[in-house]
C-alpha cells in the first residue's frame, strides 16, 4: 500500500517539477522571446510560413483568429472523412482493415479534430497505419489549435488597450514545432526502449504455450501514444488503450505517460503568470486547480485500494484492492490516479476500465469532466477556467459593492452574458443528450438492448458517461456501453463538435472585448484576484455553477448505485 501511494506522490510531483520551467519556456515562445531551440525549430518554421503563404508578422483581432481556427478545421475535416472511408484501397495497410462506415467516420473525424478522441472502434482492427498516422497528425493540429487560441487570450489579457492579439498561425505552428514535436520525440524514444513497437510491419506472430499461433497487432504505436497523452488527445493505438502493455509496458512508462498527461496543462498556468508578469496569479489558479483536482483523488484512490464491498461479502481476498478491469502490473492506486488525471484533464486515455470502478470513484471521474477546468485539456482547459474566473469577479464585485474588474478591465453585462452562457452550454448539451437516449431506451428496451451491458444505475452511468465525454472532449468511456451504432456516433458527433468550438467562441470573445476597453491601471479599491479568498470564490462558483447542475443525474446513476451495494 505504502509503495502504490509513493508511485502517485512521485508522478504529481515530477510532473510540477517539470512544469516550472516548461511553463517559463512556453511563456517565452508566446512573447516572442529567444530559447535554446530557436537555432534548430525556427527554419522549420519559416519552411511552413513559406509554404502555406502565413505572414506570422500580421496581427490579426479576436474575429479573425475565429475565422482562422475554424476554416482550417473545416479542410482538415474533409480530409479526414476522405482517408478514414477510404483506407480499404489506401497505402500503408498492410492488415487489409477496411474503410469505415460514414457515420462511423463522422464520429471518428469529429472526435480527433476537436481533441475528444472517442473511439467507437478499436485501433488494431478499424484503422490502417494510414489511418493511424492521419488520426496522429490531427493529435498535434488538435492540441496545437487549442494551445494558440489560449496564447491569443494571454495576449488579450495584458495591461493595455488594444484589438490587436498576435497571429494564430504564428502561434500555432509554434505550438507544435517548438512544445509538441520536442516533447512528444522524447516520450516517444522512451516508450521505445521500454518495448512499445515503431515499425509499418504488419501483425506478427508467435506460438504460445498451448501450441496456438496467436497475431499479434503492432505498427507505429510509440508516435501515436506519445501524442495522446502530451496534447491531451487520449486516442489509442490499441482498442485497450494504455491498459495495452505494448502501449504501457511497464511502471516506468507508466509514470511518464500519466505524467504527461497534465504536464502542459500545468505549464500554460505557469506560462500565463510569465506572459502577464503576475506569478501570484499564476499560483493562484494553479491552486484552486490542484485543491479541486485532489478532491476527485483522494477518495478514488481511497476507494479503489479498498476494495469492492459486493466481492468482499463473497469471501475473496482483496489486499490489492478492487482489481477488475486493472492491469496487476499498476495496482489499484496508480490505475485510480489515472482516471482522476485523465478525466480532470481533456486526455481520457486509460490504464484500465473505468466500467469497472466502483460507484464513486467512477462518480468522482465523471465530476472531472462535468467541471472540465481543473487542468483541463491543453490550452482550452484554461479558457474554461477564464469563464469561471469572469463569473467569480462579478459576483466579488457586485458582493463587496465595488465595479468588477479584471487586470485593469471593467466586466459589464455583455462579458457576463457570454460567460454565463457558454458556463451553461456544457450541463446543458451533457443533460440533454442523456434524457434523450434514457427516453429511448425506456420506451423500446428491446429494440435499444444491445446498446446496455449493465441494467439499471450502472446503464444510466454508462450513457451519462458517454455524453459527458464527449461533451468535455475528453473521450474516456464506461466501455458496457454499446455505442457503435449509428446514433451514438452521430449524436455523440454533435456534442463533441458543439462543446469544442462554441466554448472556444466564448472566451475568445470575451478577451477580445476586454483587451478593447480602456486600461484602468490597479487602486486601494480594486479588487485583488490573486489572492486565497478569490481562489475559494472561483471554488465556488466552480461548484455552484458545474457540479451541482449534475447532481440530480448523479443520484440516479452513481450514488444510487454505491448505496445499492450498501
């Protein structure tokens, strides 16, 4: 027990360790200022500037940044949906897995270019290495579009006026070249070493013990699983994900991979305070991030090494903790810390089965996706945080009859709108899309039946699960679900796409907005935002406004299920 606790202590704090100066670094690349890399990464920047006809030099206002991230993700769609229906005749396939359906493809496309990564279909069988090699081009331009758009929102929170905010592609390119590439060759060399394969060979084959011949998939994995965990994407080589032990082999690589996980995330916090120069706010967000993030941990891990009370009335030893679904090579601890990191962070890859949690800390992983903003996923993790940050301000503001403000600029109503809005988007899309598919199933459980493995509060989960997944673009599943159907695919499409680019809108739009009013330069009468009594504020906004809009559903599923078993 005492050596599974140390495993997680060590992994969160290697990671905050490694955030420092990552963030410090991430900070100078978004202020155009010289790093160590710049001599080898900026030729190859300037060879994408040249090609593409970029002018990385243009400012451009909050709209037209808007313009630029959705156009491309358009081209990138259609790109997309071509090669995935089309992979039967395509090179690199040397399996002969055929192309997908269109809905199926939909899904797919939808869930890698929003950085959800949902997977209704399993990687060694549904997809070519082509297909692979897309799927990992769109983990960069995923994880590289969100962390620009979170630079623009930097930039529009310095004290100045302007409608001016850098350029996106600038950032963009910057974000893949100068944070993703390096990173993700790092973790990926030592996925290698340790045993994940890198090879467009087909399925190998060997003979086992019983004298059956067994194929075995392999292919370009350590790329792929480099990516998933860096850029917060969390779409596996493997159907199995990193539960695969060609995906994660061992503890070792175990630690890097769930470290890797909220590493960026992380960083960008420390990257705002050195943008802005205000390191205590930094500190700050990163607190109430941590504090929020630890109250989902602690009771999972607690839970999860204390075992299944249904499986401990049968008699059976449970020393390890409950451990179905688990990889015995991780144990209880480290595969409960997995779920709580990738779920409060957009990444969603797993180490085992979160179908196969008990009630609340499959609860707890949930309620990371229902706040989506502790951590979150590269880049937009933040920006969700900036909503709950607008709303804490005005409601400080309005409490302690000062004007609300926020680095020098007044929050009015049509900031507070939008925040208010896009805050309400994701219970709304999540709660919405769940009642519609319980409807369904209620009236026609025949007909819907291969949709549920489980009956009852563990087959609502299971569908609660999936909307909320998707609509934090996490991607994560309670895998009884049977959802690859054309409904899932096509409703769990939709989330994903709204949840991905309209919480963008919102806070693009309102630092566009505030970064254009006039800078009101700090008094004994402004309100501090850097300090503990704000950081429990936007707590409790966080709680008020996200985790109680789900409680009612929660009660149906989870809770209702973890007292069952009482």
């Amino acid at each position: 027990m005492n050596t599974e606790i140390l495993g997680i202590s060590v992994t969160f704090i290697l990671t905050l360790l490694l955030a420092l100066p990552l963030g410090r670094y991430i900070g100078k690349v978004y202020s155009e200022e010289r790093t160590w890399p710049d001599k080898f990464l900026a030729p190859l920047d300037r060879l994408f500037f040249k090609l593409s006809g970029i002018r990385p030099e243009k400012e451009m206002n909050w709209k037209q940044h808007l313009t630029a991230l959705l156009t491309i993700n358009l081209v990138w769609f259609l790109f997309s949906m071509f090669v995935l229906m089309n992979m039967g005749w395509l090179p690199l396939n040397p399996d002969g897995n055929p192309g997908m359906s269109a809905d199926l493809a939909f899904n797919t496309t939808i869930s890698f270019v929003s950085n959800t990564n949902l997977q209704h279909y399993s990687g060694e069988t549904g997809v070519s290495y082509l297909g692979q090699l897309v799927l990992m081009l769109f983990q960069f331009i995923s994880a590289g579009a969100g962390m620009a758009v979170c630079a623009v929102v930097f930039n529009a929170m310095k004290e100045r006026t302007t409608d001016k905010l850098g350029n996106f592609y600038n950032y963009f390119v910057k974000s893949c070249t100068r944070i993703l590439l390096p990173l993700s060759i790092v973790l990926a060399l030592l996925l290698v070493f340790n045993g994940t394969p890198m090879t467009f060979q087909g399925k190998s084959q060997f003979i086992s013990l019983q004298g059956d011949t067994v194929h075995v998939s392999r292919g370009p994995a350590a790329a792929m699983v480099a990516i998933k965990q860096l850029g917060t994407n969390g779409g596996g080589f493997f159907g199995a994900n990193s539960a695969h032990p060609l995906e994660n082999p061992n503890y070792l690589t175990n630690i890097a991979e769930c470290a890797s996980i909220f590493l960026i995330p992380v960083a960008l916090v420390f990257a705002m305070g050195y943008v802005l120069k205000k390191r205590k706010l930094a500190w700050t967000i990163f607190g109430v991030m941590t504090i929020g993030c630890l109250l989902f941990l602690l009771p999972s891990v607690y839970y999860e090494m204390k075992g299944n009370p249904a499986i401990a009335q049968m008699g059976i030893d449970q020393r390890m903790g409950s451990m179905e679904g688990k990889e015995v090579r991780f144990g209880s601890a480290a595969t409960a810390f997995w779920s709580v990191v990738t779920t409060v962070t957009s990444n969603g890859s797993v180490n085992g089965m979160h179908d196969s949690l008990t009630p609340l800390p499959g609860m707890m992983a949930m309620l990371g996706m229902m706040v989506n903003s502790f951590y979150g996923g590269v880049g937009v993790g933040f920006l969700n945080f900036y909503i709950f940050i607008i709303i804490a301000v005005f409601i400080s503001g309005l409490m302690v009859g000062r004007t609300p403000e926020f680095l020098g600029k007044k929050i009015e109503a049509k900031e507070m709108k939008i925040a208010v809005i896009i805050a309400l988007l994701h219970p709304l899309l999540i709660l919405a899309a769940t009642a519609l598919s319980s409807y369904l199933y209620a009236q026609d459980p025949v007909a819907h039946a291969a949709w549920l493995n489980n009956p009852g509060s563990h087959g609502f989960s299971e569908m609660l699960y999936e909307y909320t997944s998707s609509a934090a673009n996490n991607g994560s599943g309670f895998e009884g679900l049977g959802d690859g159907v054309p409904y899932w695919n096509i409703t769990c499409g939709i989330v994903m796409l709204l949840s991905r680019f309209l919480p963008i809108i919102g806070p693009l739009a309102i630092a566009g907005i505030l970064a254009k009013k006039k800078y009101i330069p700090e008094s004994a009468g402004t309100l501090k935002t850097d300090t503990g009594t704000f950081g429990i504020m936007v707590l409790a906004v966080i709680f008020i406004v996200a985790a109680l809009s789900f409680f009612p559903a929660l009660t149906l599923g989870p809770l209702a299920e973890f007292f069952g078993m009482k």
